[in-house]
C-alpha cells in the first residue's frame, strides 16, 4: 500500500488494484509499490486511475479496498482505467432489477 517510490501514484490499499495518478503520466513511466514493480503503458491524466495489475474482463475495479465498477474488457497492469474500461454499478437500479428477475 501507498505511495509509489517516484511518489506519481498512491494505491490507498493492499486490496487495490489501481492507482491514483498523482501527477500526469507517461508511457514508459515506471513505478513500484513494494515489490510491485510496472510500467505505465499509456498517457494517464492527474486524478485518473493506473491498473496495478492486469484486472480480467467482468472483475472488480477496487479502490479504497471498495468496488468502484467492472471491468469491461482485459485492463492490462499499466493501462488507464475510466469510463472507456470500466463499467460504474454503484447505484444502478436496473441491475437490482435484473437480480431481482433472475432469481
């Protein structure tokens, strides 16, 4: 957990698995949190998240140690994580619905 060693990230838990982007990041930026060592593979704005590792298409999106989405397709580790990838479902009223149905 914490701040990468170049200090361009913080992962706010162990759980986690993306980053916020502290300063604007650029392919080939590397970065290690503890024994995690990875490359940013895109342009990632400030405030925008970093995958610290690759996340499966369908998986969670933890942040705080909280789901924060789904993933959409395979995030690779490195890559941006928005809107593009990341699919919200915190207060989606129609997949309560569709639970609801299923059941």
């Amino acid at each position: 957990m914490g701040l990468s060693t170049n200090g361009a990230a913080l992962r706010l838990s162990d759980a986690d698995n993306v980053a916020v982007v502290l300063r604007a990041l650029e392919p080939g930026t590397e970065l290690t949190f503890g024994a995690e060592h990875l490359i940013a593979t895109q342009e990632i704005p400030v405030g925008h998240k970093l995958a610290t590792r690759e996340i499966p298409a369908g998986a969670a999106i933890l942040k705080y140690g909280q789901t924060m989405g789904r993933a959409t397709v395979t995030i690779a580790a490195g890559e941006h994580v928005h809107v593009h990838n990341v699919e919200g479902i915190r207060g989606r009223g129609d997949l309560a619905a569709a639970r609801s149905a299923s059941a």
